[in-house]
C-alpha cells in the first residue's frame, strides 16, 4: 500500500488508535447495518472460512479483529477446545459477549481486547488463525503478519477473509459505484460516525489483493498461499500454512 489510509484525516491519533475509536463509534449498530451493505452475502462467505477450518479438527482457534465476533459464534460449530475472538475496540467486544452469553458459548469462546501486532499469547500455542475483515486495518501489516506467525502453531492454518476488487466487467464498474458512492452513503444516513463507511471502501479499495496478498504472506513467512475469489471477486478468501 503506497499510502496508509486512515478513518479521520484530522486527527492526530495514529491508525491503530483511530480504528479503535471508529469501530467503538459504530459497535451498537454495526451488525445490522452490516447485513445491509453486505446484503448478507457475508454469511455465505464466513461459511466458506468456517468449512475450511473445519478441515483440521482445531482445538485451539484464534479469530483477530473479531468485533462482534460473528465468525467466532460460527466457527463453534467445528466443536474447539478454545477460540479466542481479540479486537481492539473495546465496543465491538461489548457486543459480541452479549451475543456469545445468548448463544450459550461462554464456556468455549473468550472475548479479549488485544492488538495484532503484539498478541498476547505465547509462540506456537493456535492450531488454526482466522482474519475477516481485518487485516486491511492493521497499522503495520508486516508486523501483524509475523505475530500471527510467531503464536500459529508450526503446520496451523491461517485464514484470511477480505474484501478485493472485482477486474471483470460489469463486475469491477459495478462494484466501484458500490463501494465509493452507495456504501458511503448509507454509512452517512444510518451511522452516527459519519466518516466511517467511506473510510471501510477507502480502504478495501486500496488494499492489496489477490496474487499481491498471496506475496505478503509469503514474505512474511507463510507457505502454500493461495486465495479463493467469492461473489465474483468481491471478496476473497486466503490460505495458508506455518
């Protein structure tokens, strides 16, 4: 990425701080009007993750910036020992306790405030690691990378959901009017952090994508990096190995 963006251009806060602060703004109606924008489709794809991750029997998953922790409710059905579901904000967290409490999973699912690039577990303690949505908002995406590698045990599966940018036509026009002018706009009139949606498709727009975050991986360390477009290349699915 040739230049970081960040959710509020005015403040002096770095991004990592900024994100926290964004998705806390947003934490309280963040899933419904995420079903909105998504249409739902992002069920779907957390699916796919949940499928291969299935794969191995983990006992011990890591989800990072799990916000409400959708992806960690879903991958209880995979039957862990333990999944951890760690986000910076503290808001998101707030709401995806609630959510594990009413599903009857707090034996299973533990909800921690922790940052990506200095994770606080030891080397080579998670079977498998789980990213959805995430990764476009760590600050240092390198360092993020090798923390995930460092508590990844040798042979874990890293999975990486996120958004990428379709490069078929009608597929890649259409996607852009999407993702610059509607989601902005819908972020404006239903969330009361008025920034926040265009910063979401700023960033999706300007992270690497495809065979350029196989690379990333690769040089940070993972083997067998693959991706798996979905929804026309909406989003994609990545894989890898430590």
């Amino acid at each position: 990425m040739s230049e970081q963006v960040k959710p509020y251009s005015d403040s002096e806060l770095g991004k990592k701080e900024q994100v926290a602060q964004m998705f806390d703004n947003i934490s309280e109606n963040y899933d419904g009007l995420n079903r909105v924008i998504s249409l739902g489709i992002d069920v779907s794809w957390r699916k796919k993750v949940v499928k291969l991750i299935g794969e191995n029997n983990p006992k011990q998953i890591l989800d990072i910036a799990t916000g409400t922790g959708d992806l960690a409710l879903m991958m209880a059905e995979v039957n862990p020992d333990r999944i951890v579901g760690l986000d910076i904000s503290e808001g998101m967290l707030s709401v995806g306790r609630k959510k594990v409490t009413k599903a009857a999973l707090s034996n299973k699912i533990e909800m921690v405030v922790g940052d990506s690039e200095n994770i606080p577990f030891d080397d080579n303690t998670f079977d498998a690691i789980t990213v959805s949505f995430g990764v476009r908002n760590f600050e240092n995406l390198d360092k993020g990378l090798t923390e995930i590698l460092r508590v990844l045990k040798p042979g874990g599966t890293f999975v990486v959901l996120e958004t990428s940018n379709p490069t078929k036509f009608p597929f890649k026009q259409g996607y852009k009017l999407y993702t610059n002018i509607i989601l902005p706009l819908i972020g404006k009139l239903f969330s009361k952090d008025k920034v926040a949606y265009s910063y979401l498709s700023k960033s999706a727009n300007s992270f690497p994508f495809g065979e350029a975050f196989n690379n990333i991986l690769r040089k940070n360390g993972f083997k067998n990096a693959k991706d798996i477009p979905v929804t026309f290349g909406v989003a994609s699915i990545y894989t890898a190995v430590k």
